[in-house]
C-alpha cells in the first residue's frame, strides 16, 4: 500500500481528491463504508489493484441487477468490541443490540453473496471471511428489545422481580392516591396528586399544613410554601419498591455481564465482520459511483504512459453530468516523458491536467474512471502537484520562492514511478529567466524518466519542448471564429495564448491592441502568428475529412443502392 506523505496529501487537495471521497461517500449504505472511504487504500502492486478492481467490477455486476446485499444497519463496534474484550467489563443493553443487527447483516449478505458464487466467485469468496452467529444474535434479540431496554423474559428471575415490582407499585400509588384524597378535601394540598423524590413517592403540602401530615419530610419547593411528606403509611410500600428495584438492577447486570462474556469470546471474528462489511460497503459506493456516471475499470498497468480516451473530469460529471463534459483525449509515444500544454486562458488546460491527475488518485484507489474503454494509466506510486498559488505571507515567501523550493523536493525524488503535474510552469518570474529554468527542471525530470504534463503560456518554453528529446508540445483547441474555447486537447503543437485576439473581442480598441502587439517583439508575434496559421490550417484539414467521410459515406450508399436494383432486375428477367 502506499502510504499517505505529505506530497500525497498535498495532491489530494490540489487535485480535489477529498471532494470525489465526499460524493462516494453519500453512496454507501453504512458509516463503515463512509469510514473505509475516507481512508481508502491506495495500491502500489499490479496484482493488489487488479484484484480489487475485480471486486469492484463483480459488485457492479450485483448492483446492476440489484441483488448487491443489503448492508444498511451495521455499525461500527469496534468501540464497544474492546471494551468487551476486558475481563469483568460490561456492555449496555444498546451497545448489544448494535452488534445484534451487525450480526444480522452478516449472516443475510453471507446468504447473498454465497448465492452468486457460479458466476462471480472473487466477491462471493468475501463471504467466507464473514462469520455470522445466530445463535448469540438470538441471546441478544431475546434479552434486547430494539431501543436496547432489557426484556422482561430475559431472564425467570427477572421476569419474576418485575411482576413484583410493578404489583408492588400499583400498591404504593393506591395507597398514596387515599392519603391524597384524604388531605385535599381538608385543604392541606392543593390537588389529590403526588410526585416523587429520591426515589420515593410522595405528598406535596402546604407549608403550613405540614405538621398535619404524620411522615417524613423529603424537602421543600423552591419557594418553600409548599413541602414534600412521604407518609408514614407508604414507608413500607416505598421500601419495598426500592428494594426491588436493586434486585432488579443486579439481575439486569447479570444479564448483560453474561452476554459481554459471549460476546468476549468472539470478538476477533466480529471485529473481522466489521472490517469485511466495511469493504463490501466501499465495493457497493464504487459500483454505484460506476452506475451513475458511466465509468470503466481500466486495464492495470499496462502502458508506461497515460492512454486516455473520452476521458471526462469526474466532479465536472457530478455536477452536471457526464455528457455535459468535454472529453480529453491524449495517445502518447512510449518515448515521450515530457508533455508542454498551451494556449488560451479559460481554455482547459487546467481542467486537463487535473483530469490526469484525479485519474491517477482513483486508479489507485480502485474507483472506475469516467472514461471510455481503452483507457489505461501506469501504476505511479508519487504524484507531485503544483496548482494555484503558493505564496505564503505567514513564511515570507513569494510564489516563485515557495515553487522553487517545492521544485527542489520534487526532483530529489523524480523517477520512473513518478507523476509531476505543474500548472503555469515557468511563469512566476521574468519570462525569459522563468523559461530557462522551467527548461532546465524539465530535462531532468525527462532523464529522471519522470512523467511530468506542464500547462504554460511562455513562449520560450514552447519554443524548447518542440526540439527536446522526450518532450512533446498540445494545445488547446480554440474557434477562431468565434474565439471561444472548444476544450479538447491536441497532441503535436503549441497552441496561442490569443491574448490580443480575446482582448479585441472584449471591448479593446483596435489602436491600443495594435500598439501592444509592436511592443511584445517581432519574433514573438511571427511565432503566435505561425501558431494561429498552424491551427486554422489543422481546422480546415479536419473539417476536410469530415466532408470525405460524408462523401465515402453518400457514395457507399449509393453503390448498395445500385447493387439492389441490378439484383432486383436479374430476378425480374
């Protein structure tokens, strides 16, 4: 497994992760699955991943069909189980009847899965880790009623002390009811009711009266006009219930002392239920996570670079919905360590990259990805990010010092197994300065075999990954025609910042639009000039294709037709 470092955690937040974790946590059934997700594992071994990808694609299968277990009702026990497992200790009546349901819910999913053991054998084969016990879930049920009040059949005795008792107290309160009557037609109380304190039935008087009433005073009202008696009929009767309500209380006590022992003796097997309920209930929230948004389980790592096809954010499908997406699409050469992604503001570049990266976080996790199939990544077992702004006020940093200082952490530790994701690279200090040592990173990043994807406007560092070994430019595509984005990645060229075409169509004047391009140099504006060509070219070649496939297509259609009516003619003649 690997374990969550800080770079980890840093790429968590950076690409979101923990709000993907929220929504598959409102799609489990149990506070167990929620609990598994928060934490989930994340795999660094092919064949750990691969099995728990099939678990998850076999829980689909169930969910599909809808004969996924029902799991709503476990809980987590486990504090409860360790407090069982000291000697002497003793659970109370709510506690056993949280682990009489778990038992429930295990011995029914065991049932479930078992079922489906022919045709999916890896998650039936769960339910042999599952260890009902119907006979203590029995003990537990007839002691325990639902609210976790002991039973008046737990036990003969108990049975016995509660007829007692409550024989006992209708005579206590018939008793005092005659004494109430008595002392209200006299006036020395106000009501014929009675209240108690301390356990004890009795009588409130007024104060004036309270020598009237032969008995034990138990206190006074707060305004002391009114005094509380138990009379000295009820002493015995009020004795008698307190008595038995001791009696009571031991033997409730030795009920849940015996069944603490029971559950004493198994408390490994149920802490083995909890945990498999818990992972049944995360496969469950992956499975519906799959249902909802049209995701796939990729092929483990067999590529040593990403292969995406249609690939869509995951949050930006949750929110408002997979078809809504604009889908990446990104075939690389094995060679290639290194990918430079440019062009406009508001364009994608960002989404992209975080797309990548959330893809990564999930495949390790072994959550399906809003992909289509095809769509495969390399196992990486380090991701490093570098989104948004780092300044820091507190540290006395700029966002060029703080980058730079993350920089130096990342490539101390660039290998193979590495992902890097930095978004604006090479941009937080003098442009040319910025390209030279955003060039300079990202050659040993490529020598590291590091896979590194960098989102950039600076033209140098366009410039440089276009003659690099390793290193490849995509853009993302813009309509020049409207000069809106189309959000689709691609691969082999820069791409524009069109900083003075957008500005233009927002409201720039011409002249000062125009002024601003003399000043940014002549070399720089033939290379965003060749760029723009570059892409409208690439346009009309694909619109091109599109019109020969239009025609491929008439053409077929035509020649079917024609073949039908020379069939038709032959059998006429």
């Amino acid at each position: 497994m690997i374990e969550r470092d800080s770079e980890l955690v840093r790429s968590f937040e950076k690409l979101e992760f923990p709000r993907l974790v929220s929504y598959l946590k409102t799609l489990c059934q149990t506070e167990l699955g929620e609990k598994y997700i928060d934490v989930i594992p994340l795999f660094s071994d092919k064949a750990g991943l691969e099995k728990e990808y099939l678990l998850v694609d076999q829980a689909h299968s169930l969910a599909v069909r809808n004969i996924f277990p029902d799991l709503s009702g476990a809980k987590d026990v486990r504090v409860s189980l360790v407090h069982a497992s000291k000697e002497g200790s003793i659970l109370q009546g709510k506690e056993l009847h949280t682990i009489a349901v778990l038992l429930h819910v295990v011995e029914t999913a065991r049932k479930s899965l078992l079922k489906q053991k022919a045709e999916l054998h890896d998650i039936s084969d769960l339910a042999y880790q599952l260890y009902p016990d119907s006979i203590l879930e029995f003990n537990i049920n007839r002691a325990v009623d639902d609210e976790g009040n002991i039973r008046d059949d737990a036990s003969k005795d108990l049975r016995r002390i509660r007829t007692s008792l409550n024989r006992t107290r209708g005579n206590l309160r018939k008793k005092i009811m005659t004494i109430a009557r008595t002392y209200s037609d006299q006036e020395y109380s106000e009501d014929d009711i009675f209240t108690q304190r301390d356990g004890r039935l009795v009588l409130p008087v007024k104060a004036e009266f309270k020598r009237q009433l032969p008995g034990l005073i138990h206190g006074a009202s707060a305004t002391g006009q009114t005094v509380f008696i138990e009379p000295s009929a009820a002493v015995d009767l009020n004795n008698e219930v307190i008595s038995l309500q001791f009696e009571e209380q031991r033997e409730i006590e030795k009920i849940l002392h015996e069944l603490t022992g029971r559950i004493r003796e198994v408390v490994p097997k149920l802490v083995q239920d909890v945990e498999v309920i818990s992972h049944l209930d995360s496969l469950y929230a992956r499975a519906t996570y799959a249902m909802r948004l049209g995701a796939i389980v990729p092929q483990v790592g067999a590529v040593v670079v990403p292969r995406l096809v249609k690939a869509r954010h995951p949050l930006l499908a949750i929110k408002i919905g997979r078809e809504k997406v604009t889908p990446v699409d990104m075939f690389l050469d094995d060679s290639t360590r290194v990918v430079v992604i440019s062009g406009p503001n508001s364009g994608g570049k960002t989404v992209t990259l975080k797309t990548l990266g959330l893809f990564v976080l999930c495949n390790l996790a072994a959550i399906p990805l809003t992909a289509d199939p095809g769509t495969e990544l390399p196992l990486y077992e380090n991701i490093f990010t570098e989104i948004g702004d780092e300044q820091s006020i507190e540290n006395d940093l700029s966002t060029f010092t703080s980058r730079i200082k993350h920089f130096v952490a990342v490539l101390e530790r660039a290998d193979e197994k590495c992902l890097v994701l930095v978004d604006e690279f090479g941009e937080e200090t003098e442009p040319a300065e910025g390209a030279a040592l955003a060039s300079a990173m990202l050659e040993d990043l490529r020598d590291a075999r590091a896979m590194t994807f960098v989102t950039t406007h600076n033209s140098g560092l366009k410039v440089f990954a276009s003659d690099a070994s390793g290193m490849l430019n995509a853009a993302m595509e813009f309509d020049q025609n409207t000069l809106t984005p189309t959000y689709k990645l691609v691969l082999g060229r820069p791409g524009s910042s069109y900083a003075f075409e957008i500005a233009q169509r927002t409201g720039f004047r011409e002249p000062i639009v125009s002024r601003a391009r003399t000043y940014v140099g002549e070399g720089r504006d033939k290379l965003e000039k060749l760029l723009l060509r570059v892409e409208q070219l690439e346009n009309e070649l694909r619109n091109r294709v599109t019109e020969i496939k239009k025609e491929q297509e008439l053409a077929e259609t035509m020649r079917q037709d024609y073949e039908r009516k020379v069939h038709s003619a032959k059998k006429e003649a």
